[in-house]
C-alpha cells in the first residue's frame, strides 16, 4: 500500500525565482504592481491569492525597473511564471472564495465602511469578535502604546473601504471568458486602471480619516515595516506579512495589498491583546461583555449564575443550557473546558451549549455532548433562524444527543449549521452505530453570503439609524408581490412586559423603511403585528407603482424613512388652525389638507430624509367602512411630507399631487379597521408552538426506531398487500401508536394541562385567523389573500388536530412519568402526532377501498406511505383482492377551498361602522354581557320534536347545551386561557344564567364530559382522529384532577359545531337516540325538499323549459313510460340540444375515511338509479322536451345525467365517476355552459375555454 509523502514546511516555501524573475523583468515596475493590485483585489483572481501575493513581495523586493507596461492581457502569463515557481503555495479549489462584491459594510465609529473580505475566515464573526474584544482591551492598550485596538480596526476599514470604493466599479458582474466555478484567474483592463489609485495612495491620508487621527497615526506607524526586513516565511494557514498595513520599500511607504488587509489585522490584534499588562482584568471586562452579548442575542432577562470565569444561562421553554467562558488568548481552552463541566449533566436530557467571546476561534471539533459556538457564530446562527429560537434549540439537541451515533464531527460550526438548516437534520435514521459522523464542508462562508444577501437593505437600515439584519431578533427576506421590482426585507424586535416591540419594512426600490412602533399605552388599536401589516401594505403599494416609487426615490439614492406611531385619544384642534407637530416638520397651510379635514401630528427631517407620522384614534377611524377615506390621508401627507424633504435636500419637486394622490387612490386601502360582535372568549392567548421542516425530521427518526424496535419487516407492499390484516401497513401503524403512546405517558402530568393551554390557543388562531382571511377575502384585495387563507386552513387543522389526539390519549392514558412537559416536548409530540394521524389516515382510507396504497420501509425503519407509486417502474398490483376507487383526495380538498374562497367573496360584511365616533373603535374589544336566548325552534317542527325527544331521553334539550357550553367559553381564565372548575360550580352558573332547571343544566354537563371511560377508542386504528366517535370537539369539557378543564376557544368551535349540525339534521353523536335522530331525520328531509325547489329556480331564472318532480305515473301519462322513480328536475335546452335529468341529493359533510366511504356507496346506488332514468329519457326524448313544454321540431336530443348537491361530494372525485356533479351554486353556470359536463366533479371556472 502506497503512503503519500506530506511536503514539508522548507519545500512549501521553495521558489524557483529565475522563473518569475524571467517573465517580470519584461514589464515595468510600475505597471506590474499595478496588475498584480488589482489581481490581488479582484473576485476573478481570488482562488490563486498566495502566488499572486508571491509576485507582489518580489516586485517591492526587486529594484525598480523600466519595461513594457504590463496590462491585464499579461496575467495569464504572469501566473504561468508564479505557479512554476511555486507549486507549493496553496490554490483556493474546495470552497467558493468570499466576493468582494456584494459591498458588505462594518460599522465602526459611527461609519459604515465597506469591508475586502480577503482570504481571512468568516471576516465578518471575526471582525464583530475583535470589536467585542478592543472593548476589554483599548484602555490599557491607550497607556501602552498610545492608540487602541479600536483605532487599528478603524484604520484598517478606512483601507478597505477605500480600495473597494475606489474598485468595485472596475469589478465585471460576471466573467464572460470563463464559468462561475472554474479555477481560472483573469481580470479586466478596467481593474488595473481602477488599482493606479491605490499603487499612490498615501497612507496618511487613511489615519486622517479616522476618529482620533493622532491615535490612527500612531497605529499606522506601529504597523509599517521594511520590506526587506520581513522574514516572508510562507505556510498555508499563516499570515505572510504579520501584522503590516504598510511597507517601505523602493523609497517611499505605501499599502499593503487591500486583500491582506484583513490578515494583517488579525495578527496586529493578536500583538497587541499579547501586550496587555493586567490580562485578568480585560478578561474580566471581556467575560461581562460576552456575557451580555449572548443575553441580548437570545432575550434572556434573567441574571445569570456566575461561578468563576463562567456564566451560566438557561432557556427553560427550550430545554437547553449555557455556559459562558472567555479568553483573550491561549487560556481559551482551559476556560472553555470549565465551563463545559460547569453544565448540567448530559443525562437530563436537555442540550448543552458553551458560548464563549475573545478574539480567537476553536478550530475543527468532534462533538459528543457540548456544542462550542463563538459569540459572534452564535450570532449568525440566530440570524439564519430568522426569529425561530427554537431552531438552535433543536440544533443543539441533534448535535448533543446525536442519536444513533457517537458524535458528530465538524470542520466550522457554521458548516454544522448550514447543513442542518437546509437539509432538516444530520442524521439519517438507523441503528445505533458507534460512528462519528462527518459534516462536510459548506464550500462557501454562510456569514458572508448572509452579509451579501443583506448587504443592500442593511444600506437602507443604517439610513434609518437601525442596526443591520444580523442584529435583530427577527430578520428575514420577503418575496415581493409579483411585478414589483427590488427586494424586500422585514425585520421584528419583539416586545416584552413594557415594550411593543418594533417592526421595519424595507425596499431596496425605491429606497425606503417603513419603521412601526405599536404602544402600549391603554386605548390604543393597533398590536404589533397590525402595526406591521399597515407598514407592509404602505410599502408595497409605493414600490409597486412607477409613479408613487419615482415621488419616494431621491436622486442622491438616500433612503427615505417613515416612522408610524400611536397614541391613545386624539387631537381636538380642529382645522384651519395649524396641525401640531414635532420638529421642522409642522404643517401650517390647511388648503393642503384632505377633503376631510383632520388634526394630524407629524414631522420631518430633510437631512436624514425622515418622516414621522402618529396615528391617534380620529385618524384611525377614517380606516373603518371601506379604508378609503384614510388611505386618502394618508398618501396625501405622504406626498406633502415627502416633499418637504425633497424641498429640504434641494432634490427637485418629484411627482405632482394630482398624479401622486391619483396613483395611490388607484390602490387598495393600506389598512381597513373592522368591529365586529362575536362570542369569542376573552383571553386569546397566542399559538406560539413551533413547526418546521427539522421538528418533522426529529419525528421520522423517533418513528423509524420504534418500527426497527417492533420487528417491522422491510420490503415494499402496494395495493391490499401492504393493507391487509396483520400486514406490514397494519404493523407499522401499531408500533407508531404505540410509540405515541408510550412517549405520552414517559413524560411528567403537568403534560395533560400544556397539551390543554397549546390546544386552546390553537383554536383562538385557528379561529381568529380564518376570521380575518374571511374578512379580507370580501374586500376587493381579496385575490391577495386566497394562497393565504389556503395555507392557514391547513395548518391550522393540522394543529388542532395533532393536539387533540395528544390530548385525549393523555386524557385516556394519564403521562406518569419524569420527562419535562415543556414547549420542546409538546413540539415534538405534535410533529410525531401529525405523522401518526397522516399514516393513519393513509392507510384506513385505502383499507376501504377508497385509494391505492404503497408501503416502502428500509431496514433502517424510516418508511414511506402514499397513496401513490414513488418508483414509476413498479408493477402494477396483480393479486386478487379487491380494487380501490381513485378516490382523488387531492382534487376534493381543492374544490372544496375553491368553495370557500368563492362563498367568503361573496359574503355580506360582518362589521359595524364605526368611522363616525372615535370611541367606538377604542371600545371595540368591551364585552358586554347578554341575557339567555334559547335556541328558537318553530312550534311542531321537526327540530321542536328532536328537542322533546332529546328532553325525554336524556333528560336535556337544546337550550341547556347552548347555556352550559356558552357559560363555560365564557368561563374567567388566567393569561394561559384556560381555566379547571368544578362540575357543580359550571352547572350552578350555566343555572342562574339561563333560568333553566338545574336537572336540565347537570344532565347536558354529564353528556358534555370527556373522560377515560367515554374517551377510550373503539376501533383497531382509533388514535386517528377521524376514526374517533367521542371526541374534544363533541364532549369540551375535559375531566382533570376531580374538575372540568375548560377550553374557551374549544367550546367556541364546539358551539359553531352543535349549530352546523343541527342545520343539517343531525348531532354529533353516535348514541343519540333513535326517535331523536328520526325527527332530527324529518329536518333532513326538509333541506331535500327546499334544494330540489332552489335547482328548479336555477331553471326558471335561466328561462329554460323544465319539469320538477317528475313521477312515473306523470311521466307514463305523456309517453315516458318504464320511468324507475322521480325525477327531481328534467330541463330542456333546445338551444343546445341537451336534455338535462337532475338528481338533487342533500348529503352529510363527509371528512373521515369511513364516512367519505358511506358516501360513496350511497351515490354509487343514486348514480345507478339515475343513468337508469336517463336511459329511460333518451329513449323518449321528444316525449320528454314536450313535457317541459320546449319545441322538439328538428332536435336531436343528448340526454345529460346530473346530479346537483348542496355540498361538494366525494363520489364526484373517483377514477370513474359514471355521471357528472356538480353544486347547487354552480348549476346555473354548468347549465349554461355551451359544453356538456364530463363525468365527475364541475365547475366551469376550471375549464379551459
């Protein structure tokens, strides 16, 4: 076996320099710095720095000579010459070099300066870290030596803020002559012309730059050196020129190349922290600043525990610990190491994490059961979670726990995280293995592509006086709508007990911040995350027109800033007296102002191009009705306090009034403010649980042990083979329920009452959200909204669904072990409920038959289960069992939000108006009591019936239902939203309140509880929801501890419930009983009736010849005879020839695998009977059209089968339909339609014309 010889360091350094000599002694001395400059500074160059920096010390180290001048064309030549020369020195080929034209900016001493990254590691954590460390350090350093760390940093940036000024114009956007990932060096002429500027610069013009130029100067002279002098020993991780900025050589002193500049830093920074008298106090004032940098970083408030030289920290609700440890030099290890002890063991499952600050950083690192992050990492790691904190909680715990492995070992921290972050987890589910695993490296600096990224809204940011992404809580790109150019940007520092927070809009075109400030003070209207939909929409609509985009854009490219703030009450002064104002920025000239004329405070400054605008309760109330009349305000005060900064900058007077107020008015409203009555509860507490893509990921590698730890065979299964009873389907679906079950009782009870308090705050977003989407989906920006109503129904479902399947198996199987029950648990219990309740679901539904099923599992236990193939080449079933129905579950789902967007468009605004007293709308969140209305039920009706029964059977009727399920949402809760009560005092309550007797309110309490008795499954696959009989949602009021948990927001959905179902004729519950469920039946049959007479309207109002219920003894009589049952509508369109035979069925709501099942075989049946009526029909077409009194002269009759529900019905979306569906609401579309409807689902909107 052949060993590969490393070189050594004398053999890395060889050079051969007659073969450089050779070729430089051609060109002028001049000329060859200049290219080799620019080279050196060039993003088409970077990959070969060390052999281009080879070629620079040799020009300053050789004489000055004249020659032939040498141009960007003779650079090819001249690196032929230096990699002869020197094969040993390093080529940039695994990683994708920093570029240096993004135009990232450092800020230091009040400037934003723009930064080289050189050949430096992450430039930018390192250069925060520095900043950090000169804190500790510049004191002693002043006495020392004069000048600090701080002013060496500074001088340094001027450097490269200068050269890349001077530059990035010369820089091509893309090399045409060579592919982005090619190993190739060239520039441009243009570059070399750029890089004479800085072959002349003199370095003292940099020190006079800075803040304390004298100090700078003193730095700049501690930094220059004798070229000659410098030892130049090369190594492939050292710094070549230590820490020099300047050298003197061919009698003058000049900079070094812009490209070192950032390496020359780091090794004066490393001297000079060396030279610090008293290191224990830097590293004491060190540590404090370390300290709190990480407390900013992840808004922990509390103080931290100090033990010596370590801080310890914690986030409960995210289950991990912090060390804090810092250094300013070689200690950093021993340091790092105590407080790595200094954490809590690594058996109480929680995620240890040491953060520690100075100006070093570790290097490659194996992890068993600590992550190691740098401050300034620690940083950046945040700002790729965009305001997620859980995700460095769950990166934590996959690098800590790593299961199934016994470490995982990274190069970077960062790589680590990029990797995790994009990929969802590290580790792919398998056995446990002792084996390390090894993250490969990212090819690129994640710090500073996410600096790129940013860099130009960072530019507006610092505009408005704010900090840069990475130093927010929240930070994130947003797409913008389509058609608007530039980028957007959105930015959130959450608020806590005394703040509102702050939210930031940004656009790169125009320019511009939208900055949002909510208060806190009371009567105020406007949260956070209202405040942040005004700043959004104000943006948008400016962006997206050319002309108000072209009013905001100044000509000198600075950001215009708009500061939003409320206040509580309003201004009285009434027009023409002037409006108040802060500043320079108060309006005197009331023939400016609206048509409606308003008191408004606001301000401007021209020198910063700021506008400040405070929204009191008069202003707001012109957003109530349609949001019209203040969308009108407010783009005129933009206009005019835009020009006053226009005015104040001497930029010209932008777009005129008429045109600007014309273009925003052509806009939708900004903001729309609604009041709406509801019964809502009180408390709507936040829905906070996190999801993403890595929780899933923890969940499939939790399901794919417990399939390996159940024997669950490996292979692949499709059609009954992978169904069958006892089968690998029916295997897996036990070990995932059994898994669920056994992680739900491992952890500690308090589990039951925060399944509860996440359950209830589900349903307050759940509902709340889908109110606003309803809301908006009225309004005229209703297309706006229709992706998001979408998405919103989804996952609020899917919340609410996981959470309550937790929650009754909690409830059935109390938990009753020591696993913390805290966020992170009940996160990962929901990601691994939704991948039960999803597999669940899955398979119950193709067992009957409704679709096919395919089952993959490896033998590591991670598994597939879809309803269709993932292999196209797999055969197709050839067994002998049955075959399934195609039921397209996809396509059902689609139309039936299809519905729902159509149905809320059309819906009549659930709002008060109340533009016309500002009170109203402060008051708009009071509750007002209201006495006990029973349910009104028409005397003798067959809802008056069910209620008697229900009063004779179980001792209730319906008015007792709605007293004790509207006493209990309305129930006092704490700030968790929920509340634990007796039975007793629930039933005394809902008495008083209602006047009902109290055997009335007991009997509807007994029937309302959920406990283990009632709430154990009753079927094989019971944990899916759908399979459920006895659920949270029909029987809310949840036995705990000896008294009732009540779930406001729960019961809230459970009243909406009781009412739908009742609508329909029926009640949610399986044993009700059976004289109950007939009269609930006769209800039923009267929607029947009232649907076949809403089609035949359909048919009169499109004044189409039509016959309604048509019997066989009608039909015999005018020739139709051997008719097989009523025809509920027969039309006749001579128009287009077509005989229409309509059945009208008024089915359930069918969502659950065994009803969707019900359904179908009942329209199998109906579907049956009606192509048979048809037949009969075509058979007898003149006889028929003749009966609906149509002219039959000529006509060649196409008979149409269809049947028209009143909602949309699954037997529609089978492989074969047979007949053709549609909707009570669509039908006067499909009659319509010149084209004959297909069979299946139809709805003419989605027809290509």
């Amino acid at each position: 076996m052949a060993t590969v010889q490393q070189p050594t360091s004398a053999q890395l350094r060889k050079v051969q320099w007659k073969l450089i000599d050779r070729v430089f002694a051609r060109y002028s001395t001049k000329s060859l710095l200049e290219v080799l400059e620019a080279a050196l500074a060039s993003p088409g160059c970077s990959r070969f720095h060390d052999h281009l920096l080879l070629g620079w010390t040799r020009v300053l180290r050789t004489a000055p000579h004249a020659g032939t001048e040498a141009g960007a064309s003779d650079l090819p030549a001249m690196m032929q010459a230096l990699m002869g020369a020197a094969p040993g020195r390093g080529t940039t080929t695994e990683a994708e070099p920093n570029d240096p034209r993004a135009l990232v900016r450092f800020e230091i001493a009040g400037q934003r300066l723009l930064v080289h990254p050189g050949e430096l590691d992450h430039p930018l954590p390192f250069l925060r870290g520095a900043q950090l460390t000169a804190l500790a350090v510049d004191d002693q350093l002043i006495a020392v030596h004069g000048f600090a760390l701080t002013d060496v940093l500074e001088l340094v940036l001027h450097y490269t803020d200068h050269a890349v000024t001077a530059l990035a114009p010369s820089w091509p956007k893309e090399y045409t002559d060579r592919a982005p990932d090619d190993i190739a060096c060239g520039i441009a002429p243009g570059e070399v012309e750029a890089a004479r500027t800085l072959v002349g610069l003199d370095p003292a013009v940099l020190a006079g730059r800075c803040r304390e130029p004298e100090r700078a100067r003193r730095a700049l002279e501690w930094m220059t050196a004798d070229l000659a002098g410098l030892p130049l020993r090369y190594h492939p991780a050292g710094r070549l020129l230590g820490p020099v900025l300047a050298v003197r050589a061919h009698g003058r002193r000049r900079m070094v190349p812009v490209s070192v500049a950032l390496d020359t830093f780091a090794a004066a920074a490393a001297r000079l922290i060396a030279d610090v008298p008293d290191q224990d106090a830097a590293e004491e004032r060190l540590q404090e600043l370390t300290v709190h940098r990480t407390a900013q970083l992840l808004g922990l408030t509390e103080a931290p525990t100090r033990l010596r030289n370590v801080e310890l920290m914690s986030a409960p609700d995210l289950r991990y610990d912090i060390a804090v440890a810092s250094a300013l030099g070689r200690g950093l290890s021993s340091r790092i190491e105590k407080a790595r002890a200094a954490l809590p063991p690594p058996e109480t499952r929680r995620g240890r994490l040491v953060v520690y600050g100075g100006p070093l950083a570790l290097g490659p690192e194996l992890v068993t059961d600590t992550v190691y992050l740098h401050v300034e990492e620690l940083a950046d790691v945040l700002a790729g979670a965009e305001g997620n904190p859980a995700l460095l909680a769950w990166f934590v715990a996959e690098l800590t726990s790593h299961p199934g492995v016994a470490g995982i070992f990274h190069r970077d921290p960062l790589d680590a995280w990029d990797a995790w972050r994009s990929t969802g987890t590290l580790l792919m589910p398998g056995p446990d293995r002792q084996e390390v695993v090894v993250v490969p490296p990212a090819g690129f600096d994640p710090s500073w592509r996410y600096a790129s990224a940013w860099a130009r809204f960072d530019d507006v940011l610092a505009a408005a006086g704010l900090p840069g992404g990475v130093h927010w809580r929240s930070a994130r790109m947003a797409d913008p709508d389509p058609g608007v150019p530039g980028q957007h940007a959105d930015v959130v520092y959450p608020g806590s007990n005394d703040t509102a927070g702050l939210v930031v809009r940004v656009s790169t075109v125009p320019p511009l911040a939208v900055v949002a400030s909510p208060s806190c003070d009371p009567g105020t209207v406007l949260g956070l995350e209202d405040m942040a939909g005004l700043a959004d929409s104000i943006r948008t609509t400016l962006a997206a027109s050319p002309v108000l985009a072209g009013h905001m854009a100044l000509p000198d490219g600075a950001p215009v800033v708009i500061t939003l703030t409320e206040t509580s009450g309003s201004l009285q002064a009434p027009f023409p007296e002037p409006e108040e104002a802060d500043g320079d920025g108060e309006d005197r000239d009331p023939a400016n102002a609206p048509a409606k004329q308003l008191p408004v405070r606001v301000a401007t400054d021209p020198a910063t191009a700021r506008i400040g605008i405070e929204l009191d309760a008069r202003l707001l109330t012109t957003f109530t009705g349609d949001g019209h009349a203040g969308h009108q305000v407010l783009g005129q005060l933009l206009h005019q306090l835009t020009d006053r900064i226009r005015h104040g900058r001497d930029a010209g007077p932008g777009t005129s009034l008429e045109e600007f107020a014309a273009a925003w008015d052509a806009a939708h409203p900004v903001l729309r403010l609604t009041t709406t009555a509801t019964y809502w509860p009180a408390v709507a507490p936040r829905y906070t649980l996190p999801r993403s893509d890595h929780l899933h990921a923890r969940a499939r590698r939790t399901a794919a042990a417990a399939v390996r730890d159940a024997g669950v065979p490996a292979g692949t299964w499709h059609g009954p083979d992978a169904y069958a009873r006892g089968g690998p389907g029916e295997k897996l679906l036990h070990a995932l329920e059994a898994e669920l079950g056994q992680q739900i009782q491992a952890h500690e009870p308090r589990l039951v009452t925060e399944l509860a308090r996440y359950l209830n705050a589900a349903w307050a977003e759940r509902t709340r959200g889908m109110h606003e989407a309803m809301v908006n989906l009225a309004a005229p920006w209703a297309a706006n909204w229709e992706q998001e109503a979408g998405r919103r129904q989804v996952e609020a479902a899917t919340a609410t669904s996981a959470l309550q399947l937790l929650l009754q198996h909690a409830i059935v199987h109390p938990p009753a072990g020591d696993w913390t029950a805290d966020m992170v648990a009940v996160a990962d219990l929901v990601a691994l409920a939704e991948l039960v309740l999803h597999c669940g679901t899955t398979a119950v539904a193709a067992s009957r038959g409704l679709h096919d099923l395919h089952l993959a599992i490896d033998p590591s236990g991670a598994f597939t289960l879809t309803e269709q193939s993932q292999d196209k080449e797999q055969p197709a079933y050839e067994g002998t069992g049955p075959t399934h129905l195609g039921f397209d579950v996809d396509a059902y789902q689609h139309a039936r939000h299809k519905r729902f967007l159509a149905r809320s468009r059309t819906a009549e605004p659930d709002a008060n108006d109340s533009s016309a007293d500002p009170a109203a709308l402060l008051g708009a969140s009071a509750r007002t009591p209201v006495p006990f209305a029973p349910p009104r039920l028409p005397p003798g009706s067959p809802l008056a019936q069910a209620d008697q029964l229900l009063h004779q059977h179980w001792g209730f009727g319906f008015a007792a239902l709605h007293a004790v399920l509207a006493t209990a949402a309305d129930w006092p809760t704490g700030s968790d939203g929920i509340a634990s009560v007796t039975p007793e005092a629930l039933a005394a309550e809902a008495a008083r309140w209602s006047g009902l007797p109290d055997a009335d309110i007991e009997a509807a309490v007994v029937r309302l509880r959920l406990h283990p008795a009632n709430a154990a499954p009753a079927h094989a696959h019971a944990y899916t929801e759908v399979e459920r009989r006895t659920r949270l949602t029909t029987h809310p009021l949840i036995d705990h501890n000896g008294k009732l948990l009540l779930l406001p927001w729960l019961l809230t959905n459970t009243q909406d419930l009781f009412g739908t179902y009742l609508d329909e004729g029926r009640l949610p519950h399986p044993d009700l009983p059976q004289p109950v469920k007939n009269a609930l039946s006769r209800h039923g049959q009267r929607l029947d009736k009232q649907l076949e007479s809403d089609i035949e309207a359909v048919a009169h109002n499109l004044g189409l010849p039509h016959r309604s219920r048509l019997l066989e003894k009608t039909a015999a009589q005018h020739g139709i005879p051997d008719l097989t049952g009523e025809i509920d509508l027969l039309v006749a369109d001579p128009t287009t020839a077509r005989l229409w035979v309509l059945e009208a069925k008024n089915p359930e709501g069918a969502v659950a695998p065994h009803n969707v099942r019900q359904h179908i075989q009942k329209f199998r049946g109906y579907q049956r009977t009606l192509l048979t009526k048809a037949a009969t029909i075509r058979t007898h077409t003149t006889a028929a059209a003749q009966l609906c009194g149509a002219d039959t002269k000529d006509i060649d009759w196409t008979v149409i089968p269809l049947i028209v529900t009143s909602a949309i019905e699954p037997a529609a979306f089978l492989a074969d339909p047979q007949v053709a569906y549609t909707t009570a609401e669509l039908l006067p579309q499909v009659l319509a339609d010149p084209r004959n409807p297909h069979p299946g689902w139809n709805d003419p909107q989605d027809q290509a014309p």
